[in-house]
C-alpha cells in the first residue's frame, strides 16, 4: 500500500503544478493529469475564464488530451488524477470514458459529485481520496480569500 500512496503522491503532485498554472492564469486553481501505464499521457488545468466556456474544467482537457493521446475515447487503464474532487458534469464525463481509477484530493463538500450524483462514475472506477488534501485545499482557499480582499 505504502508504494501505491507514494505513486498517488507522484502524480498528484504534479496536478498540483497544472493547478499552479490555473492561478498564475487568474484561473480556479484545479489541475488534473492523466496517467497510463505509469506515464503521463495528458494534463490540464481550468481554462473556464481563458477560454469563456463553463465545461473547460481541468479534468475535461486532460480526459479530451488523454483521448486524443490514446487515438479513441476510452480511458480504461488510466487514472485521473485532480486537486479537487469532480463536479457533477465531470464525473459523468469520466464515467463515459470509463477512467479505470480517479484519485482526487481535497473533497468538495458544495459542488462535488458524491453530493449530488455519486453513481454518476462507470461501476468499475475505483475512487481514491485525500491524497495530498490539505495542499490540494490551500491553494483553491488561498485564491479565493486573495479575491476577496
């Protein structure tokens, strides 16, 4: 167990950076990347302002990048990997992909998809949580509390 919770750590880490590049674009920070056999095959970060479309979620341009990596729209042996817990319209996204695994960190106790839709994901996803959660909150706190001064 020890050696997957180092691997989670790896990766979330690195969807941490995606984050960083969402705030450092006046984005919520969210980052996400999308790992196969135990390569990054794609990453994302939030785009909604950039790009002025409310589905441009961190996890929809990696789960989109990983398709277009891949060449079809499966997701079976990959893992998402996102600072914060899916929204509804994500984890429906994810669950068509059919994502074998998504480890998240922090819980998104307003808008996230256990809350309003947790069969939402494919039944064989396994979900993981709390990896890296404190930092993973900091950040979207952090941003939001800059706002607000």
């Amino acid at each position: 167990m020890a050696v997957e919770e180092n691997i989670d750590e790896k990766y979330m880490r690195e969807a941490l950076k995606e984050a960083r590049y969402a705030a450092a674009e006046g984005e919520i920070p969210i980052g996400a990347v999308v790992v196969c056999r135990d390569r990054i095959i794609a990453r994302g970060h939030n785009l909604t302002e950039t790009l002025h479309d409310v589905t441009a979620h961190a996890e929809m341009q990696a789960i989109t990048a990983a398709a277009e990596s891949l060449g079809g729209k499966y997701l079976q042996e990959c893992t998402l990997y996102v600072t914060l817990e899916p929204c509804v319209m994500c984890a429906g996204a994810l669950g068509w992909s059919q994502v074998s695994r998504i480890v998240y960190g922090a819980d998104d106790p307003r808008r996230g998809y256990k809350l309003y839709a947790p069969r939402a994901l494919h039944p064989r996803t396994k979900v993981s949580s709390g990896v890296l959660a404190d930092e993973c909150l900091r950040l979207v706190t952090d941003f939001f509390a800059e706002r607000r001064r």
